[in-house]
C-alpha cells in the first residue's frame, strides 16, 4: 500500500478513536457551515455525533482555534499531526463523559474539519449485519451504524487487495453464501476510473456494494446494508407480512408436533 493510503487510513482510524451524548453539541469552528453526517452514528460500537465543514482558513489557524479554545475552558487537549497538511485536535470533557475532536486536511486549496462528538461511557452492540461481508485480501475496514428505526441501516467502508473484477466476484460469492441474490448491477465512470454498484437482497433485508479502483492492485468497497428490501429503508409490507406468516406458521407446527 503507498504511503498516500497508509496516511489515509491511519487518518480514518483516528477518527473511530475521536464521537454523542444525547443532547450535547458537536464543535464548530465560526464562519462556517457544518454539515451533519447522518444523525446518532455508531462506530467501532461507540456511539458518535459528526459533522464536516470547508473554510479557506489555512490548517494551522484552525487547529489553533479549537486547541486555544477548549484549554481555554480547562480540557485536557492534545494535537497530532504536521498543522500543515494534517491535524487532529480532541479535548476530554471529564465531567461529561464525552471527547471532543476535530479531524483536519488540506484539500483543494482548502481546510476540510471533520467534527467529532464521542461518548466515552456508552457501548453499542457490536453484532454487524449478516450482509456486510468480509473477502480475503482486505487492508483495512471500518464500520459505521445508524440508531434510526424503522429499517436501521449499517455500513462498511473497506479497502481490499485485487482488481475491480477480482473483488466484485468475491464479494458476489461470500453474498450469495448468504443466501443474498443479485438484484441488478451498474457501472458508471468517475475520473476516469469504472465504478461498480452491486445490488444484493434477500427477504427483508438488501445490501448495496460499491466498488471503486484506488490504484494498481487495490479497490476501495463501501457497503450498505439496511434491514429491509427496499434501498430507501423503509419496510416493505409485503416482506414484513410474509415474514410473520412464516413465523406463525413454525410456531404452529411446534405446537402440533408437540401433540
């Protein structure tokens, strides 16, 4: 892997180690506007609150906005990172039980902050959903889950050794060992590159992989998996119905069987 992505990646796992208690707020630097991502995520079984935001500021001055401001108020804040291409800033509000963070890049002339709201004394579940599978030659993965109901939805993002074709008949067969049939498949082209889209689903549930080339030998692969077979999320009825006709059909048959 080049020392690009090694960067990224290591970037991105600060992130999971950066996140939100019920109603407290996510940092936010003045003069811009932040952008929620999702609404209470979990990541790494950790619930989290995070939002992006652009500002023509360069790098260091934000970092030392947000570290001048919560040593300010007597948090705990430590700074990584070189302040010029990249900085993670992230303050510890003890009496709370929460972590305030920042992740920072420079990108296309611009300062691109990552705001992160985390809740150090609450653990989520940590089952991930059948549907968002794990092939051989994967680099690194992260996995990222909403707490919204109806039709809740998690997601993995993952960075796999092989080619585009490689990967999509992997992920395919691990799928399809799950009792998940194709629905359909797209290609589109994105700089130059051929982008896949895979769509997944069994009775109640659908998957959509998304895979991408990064360089020579290595795909990028995001997946979404919501519990129902509907890509918006929202539960079907005629699945939902379905699915409860069979259960009181095996519950009746037990009874019988009892007899």
């Amino acid at each position: 892997m080049s020392s690009s992505l090694a960067r990224l990646c290591a970037l991105l796992l600060t992130v999971g180690a950066l996140a939100a208690h019920a109603q407290q707020e996510l940092p936010v630097y003045p003069g811009t506007v932040h952008t929620r991502i999702g609404n209470d995520l979990v990541i790494a079984g950790e619930y989290y609150r995070m939002a992006y935001f652009t500002t023509d500021d360069p790098l260091e001055k934000v970092a030392d906005y947000f570290t001048r401001h919560w040593r300010s108020q007597g948090y705990p804040t430590a700074v990584d990172g070189d302040l010029e291409n990249e900085a993670v800033v992230s303050a510890l509000y003890t009496r709370e039980g929460l972590q305030r963070g920042v992740v920072l890049r420079r990108h296309l002339g611009k300062t691109v902050g990552f705001t992160v709201l985390r809740d150090l004394w609450v653990s989520a579940p940590r089952n991930s959903a059948p549907g968002l599978v794990k092939v051989e030659g994967m680099l690194f993965t992260q996995d990222l889950a909403t707490r919204d109901a109806p039709g809740g939805s998690q997601n993995r993002s993952s960075l796999v050794q092989g080619n585009l074709e490689d990967v999509r008949q992997r992920v395919t067969q691990e799928l399809e060992k799950q009792g998940y049939q194709p629905v359909r498949q797209g290609a589109m082209k994105l700089g130059g590159e051929t982008q896949l889209t895979l769509e997944h689903a069994r009775k109640g549930e659908q998957v959509v992989t998304t895979l991408r080339p990064v360089e020579d030998g290595l795909t990028a692969m995001v997946q979404m998996w919501v519990g129902s077979d509907r890509p918006d999320a929202m539960p079907n009825d005629a699945a939902v119905r379905e699915s409860r006709e069979a259960h009181e059909r095996g519950q009746r048959a037990a009874k019988e069987g009892k007899k």
